[in-house]
C-alpha cells in the first residue's frame, strides 16, 4: 500500500510535466509526418507541372536569350520565364548593351525576323501579326480535350516547382506573374519587350520592385 500510494504521489506530482512531454512529442511526430508529406507533395507537384506553360498549359522550351541568359519559354502562346534573379539583372543592363540585348529579344520572339537593323516600326508591326498568330494558335489548343485539360491544370503554376503564381502590379501598366516559392517571374508574350523598352530610371524602380518581392519571401 505504501508503495502505490508513492507512485499515485508521483504520479500526481509529474502528471502536468508528464503531458507536456507527451504534447511536444505528439507535436514532433505530427511536425515530421506533415514534414514528409509536405517534401512528398511538393515532389509531385514539382513533377506535374515542370516545364508546362502557366498560360496556356504547353510544353515549354529552355532558351538563351543573351549574354549566357537561359529562359524558359513558350513555343506557342510566347510566355517566357525567368529564375529568380534573372529579371532584375536584365533591368539593369547598361544603355550601350540595351539595343543589342533588345535585338536578342525580337530574335527569340521572332525566330524568323531576319533584318540586321533595329527598325522598331517594322517590329511592331511583326508583333503585332506574331501576337495575332499565337492567340489563334492557343485558341485552337485549348479547344482541344487535350489542350482544355492542360490549360486548366497548369494554369497559373510555377514550371519549376508547381506553386502557385501570383499577379504583381509593378507600375507603368506593368505586371508580372510571380512564383510564391522560387519567386521565379513568368512574363506574358510581349511584355519583355516592354520592360527592356522603359527608359533607365523606369527600368530600375521596377528592379527594386521585383528585388523587394525576391526578399519579403527569403
């Protein structure tokens, strides 16, 4: 009797030390199982949307663009993405490296555009048809069962690691569709062209702009 009674002693002496052990450990074993299928979902995500279009749902292609400048991009709705850091590096090219890296972009845009001069009229008018083009091409895919289910599934999903992109107004009529994970930036056909044509100042307030999103997610 004296012995039970000096274990209930115990017992009732430990027993709030006692359940908070067993709720931290409960805690660690539900931390390291939501752990494991986090790392599990995020593989299968990761796998389910590699290198698929976020706009449209097609395959996508790695590209240079220039300067040892990989993009990944879309061979058929025109959408380019770039690695974190890529963009604002690009932003804050040098004037006298501007022209040269603009060409870089039509030539990746407009495969078949073949002039050696910069003459912007006649490249916006190639835009103009290769925009046109492209928005027919996608219409006539996503009517498809096979492009429908594509688009849908992919829709608005980073091609590296499948989160979820997220719309981000830069200023100047400016946006820019950015991963919530990796903080990749997806850009629509177009708007490249756009970023690289702002004038110095502009070019660098929107880099400040996309460096501040890269840092509030590290």
């Amino acid at each position: 009797m004296t012995r039970i009674r000096t274990e209930d002693e115990w017992f009732a002496k430990n027993e709030r030390t006692l359940i908070e052990d067993l709720k931290r450990e409960r805690k660690r074993r539900e931390q390291r199982i939501v752990e494991a299928l986090q790392k599990e979902e995020g593989r299968k995500r990761k796998e389910l949307h590699w290198m698929k279009c976020p706009e449209c749902g097609s395959d996508m292609a790695e590209e240079s663009l220039a300067e040892k400048i990989l993009v990944d991009r879309c061979p058929r709705c025109g959408g380019i993405f770039f690695d974190r850091g890529e963009l604002e590096d690009i932003l804050l090219k040098p004037l006298e490296k501007r022209k040269s890296f603009r060409i870089a972009i039509v030539h990746l845009v407009l495969p078949l555009w073949k002039s050696k001069e910069y003459d912007k009229g006649k490249i916006l008018k190639e835009f103009t048809v290769d925009r046109d083009h492209r928005k027919h091409e996608v219409e006539k895919w996503i009517a498809t069962p096979e492009g429908k289910k594509a688009k849908h599934l992919h829709y608005m999903k980073c091609p590296k690691d499948g989160s979820a992109l997220t719309e981000t107004h830069l200023g100047h009529g400016l946006e820019v569709d950015d991963c919530e994970l990796c903080r990749g930036i997806f850009l629509h056909y177009g708007e490249l062209e756009e970023l690289s044509a702002l004038g110095e100042k502009e070019r660098k307030e929107l880099r400040d702009r996309i460096l501040q999103l890269s840092i509030s997610s590290s």
